[in-house]
C-alpha cells in the first residue's frame, strides 16, 4: 500500500513512544490514545516497556512491546519483525517525542506511510533533528517557544510546523479551590521527571530558606529520574530531610498533587510545563520559572507568580508570599484554573491532532 492509496474509513495510527513513566510527554501520548478513537482513528502503541501504562489504556488500545526500541543495533531486528508480522499496516507513524524520530523513520519507510513528530522541549546543545526534516510530514510543537527553537536550533523548516499545545484532562466540574485550614501545616509541591533540566536542587533550595526562616511547612518532591539519589543526598545534607517527602512509586501525580497546597514548577528548561497544567487545573496556585512555554501562555501575576529561572531566593520569597496571602493564591488559583479550561483541555488537542492527520492524509491521496 503506498502513499497514494485512499485513506481508510478509521485510519491507523501507530503512536512511536518510549518507556513509559511519570512525565509530560508520557501522559500525551496516553491521552492521544484516549481521544483520538472517537476521532474516528484506530490506535496503537509501540513502546519500549509498557509498565507505567494505566490498566485503562491497557484494555482500550493494543500495545506493541519491542525491547530496546531506541538501540540502532539492538531494537531494529525486532522491531522489524514486529512490522512484517502484524495483520494491518499503520497508515500513519506519529514519534511522540525528538529522540524517536529515527525509529518513526524506519518504521515509515517500511510501510511507505507518512512520519509525524511531536517535539516537547528542544534542548540547547540540539542542532538538528536524527533525520532530515524534509523526511517528515509535520512537526507537532506544543508551545511557540518549541516552535521557534526548532527553526532556530534545529533549521526546521517554519511551514513543517503545527503548533498544538498539550492539553490535560479537566472535569466537567471545577474543584473550585477551597481556603487552607489555618490550623494545617501547609504542603508545597513539586512533580516531574527527576532530572538536571527540571531545576528540583533548586525548590530544595528554596525549602531550606523558608524552613530557615522558621515557617512550618511541609515539602513534597514527587517523580523519579536519574538525579533522585543525588537529590536526597541534597536534602539531607541541608539537613531539611525530615520536612521533604520523596514519593517516587507513582503512576500518575493527580492524586499526589492534590495533597499540594501550592505548585512549584523551578525547571531550568521547559517545552510547555503539562505537569503545571494538571496543578492549575485542580485549582491550585502556582510558582514557576519563567520558561520556555510557561512564558508564553502564564501571565505572571494573573495566572501564576514566575521567577527568572536558577534563583531558589526568589523562588522563596514568591512560595511565602502566597502561603502569607491565601486570598491572593486563591485569586492566582481561579484565574489560572480558568486559563487552562479555556486553552489547554486535552479533547482541544485530540480534535487538533485529528484534523493535522486528515491533513496528511488528504495531502497523500491529492499527491
């Protein structure tokens, strides 16, 4: 079947991810998988450990298991004979993620199908895609910030480019945010992969300042990651251990966020901050560092209070002023729920993702 051929009633679409865990890009790919059937889309999942992936999904969308999935030696083979062996061909191939668009390609070019690639965050030190950008069919940003690194970093083409924020689940009901038992001690959060870019040696920074300064608060550090042990390491060392939680044994941070009695998000690096997101949408106020896509849709003081990024001072000084001034993180927490039910519901992103592939597949029939 080749590029040329009609698009079927429910297309095929094969969403190329990783190993699933605890991350924004990991929950963009499950909530694709989640929307995009009553799209009108057949889905499945090629992944490298399915581990992570909620037993909801698991009985909705057929996942492929290919081991060493990102080893250009290792994983090719199987994943080969995962494609020669499989009843009906994909019709197209959407990498979740920049670091998988060599697997996408080859799995593209064996079907003779067209190759999508959503990029979250593009690093610094990234100066061009694995493949050349010509051999894709689009590009998803989640954020204009993606969007002009990949032009400028990355020499991608503008018109290669669709710009689709993530979105995150909201209910059809706000949990409108409720006021802080005075009486309680107050829990600050934070949630992500546990890794250098995610800037968490600075909110244990920030932790031990206002720990200092004799505030009662408790902290919670929730996600696991490469810089775990060295982060409690940190946290011991500045001797604030016993007020600062680790929960790394999670498989979604909904419930974990909702103990959060205010969000931090201190990334040094940040494609769009879907994490934060899920934390406003739950009503609950936030500080984050002004980053990558974070600066482009949060207004600090109306949605969020934002600091320059790597200053755990000032990262303090907005974390007490919001526990000091609940009336101001509840009118923070409105505003920025509000904000994320307008832009960022993820049936927004399936509906944007499924006209993107009719796109595609109209552009294959009229070529």
């Amino acid at each position: 079947m080749s590029k040329e051929s009609s698009t079927p009633v429910n297309p095929k679409v094969w969403l190329v991810g990783a190993t699933f865990e605890p991350r924004g890009s990991s929950l963009y790919t499950l909530r694709l998988a989640s929307h995009l059937p009553a799209l009108g889309y057949d889905v499945e999942i090629i992944c490298e450990s399915a581990d992570h992936i909620p037993a909801r999904i698991r009985s909705q969308v057929p996942i492929h298991v290919v081991p060493r999935l990102q080893s250009p030696l290792l994983g090719t083979a199987p994943l080969m004979r995962l494609a020669q062996n499989i009843e009906r061909p994909p019709d197209l191939i959407h990498s979740q993620r920049l670091g998988l668009e060599r697997v996408g390609d080859l799995l593209a070019e064996e079907f003779d199908r067209h190759h999508l690639l959503t990029v979250h965050h593009v690093a610094e030190n990234v100066a061009a895609l694995a493949i050349p950008p010509e051999e894709l069919a689009a590009i998803v940003a989640v954020s204009p910030s993606v969007q002009r690194d990949l032009v400028q970093r990355a020499s991608v083409p503008a018109g290669l480019i669709r710009m689709i924020p993530s979105g995150v689940e909201i209910s059809p009901h706000p949990r409108l945010p409720m006021p802080r038992d005075p009486d309680r001690v107050p829990v600050v959060g934070t949630a992500s992969a546990l890794e250098s870019s995610k800037g968490i040696l600075y909110f244990l920074m920030a932790a031990d300042l206002i720990l200092s300064a004799g505030h009662d608060v408790e902290f919670i550090v929730a996600g696991t990651g490469p810089d775990e042990e060295l982060l409690r390491r940190a946290a011991h060392h500045m001797d604030i251990d016993q007020r600062v939680t680790f929960v790394p044994q999670i498989t979604s941070f909904t419930r974990v966020i909702e103990t959060f009695d205010l969000f931090v998000l201190p990334s040094l690096e940040q494609g769009l901050g879907s994490i934060m997101l899920e934390a406003m949408a739950l009503g609950k106020p936030v500080v984050a560092t002004k980053v990558g896509g974070v600066a482009d849709f949060v207004v600090d003081g109306e949605h969020a209070l934002l600091v320059e990024k790597a200053n755990h001072v000032l990262l303090a000084d907005k974390i007490e002023m919001l526990l000091d001034f609940p009336d101001k993180a509840r009118q923070l927490s409105l505003r920025g729920q509000a904000l994320v039910r307008e832009k960022f519901h993820s049936e927004r992103m399936g509906r944007d993702t499924a006209q993107l592939y009719r796109d595609v597949l109209s552009l294959s029939r009229s070529t």
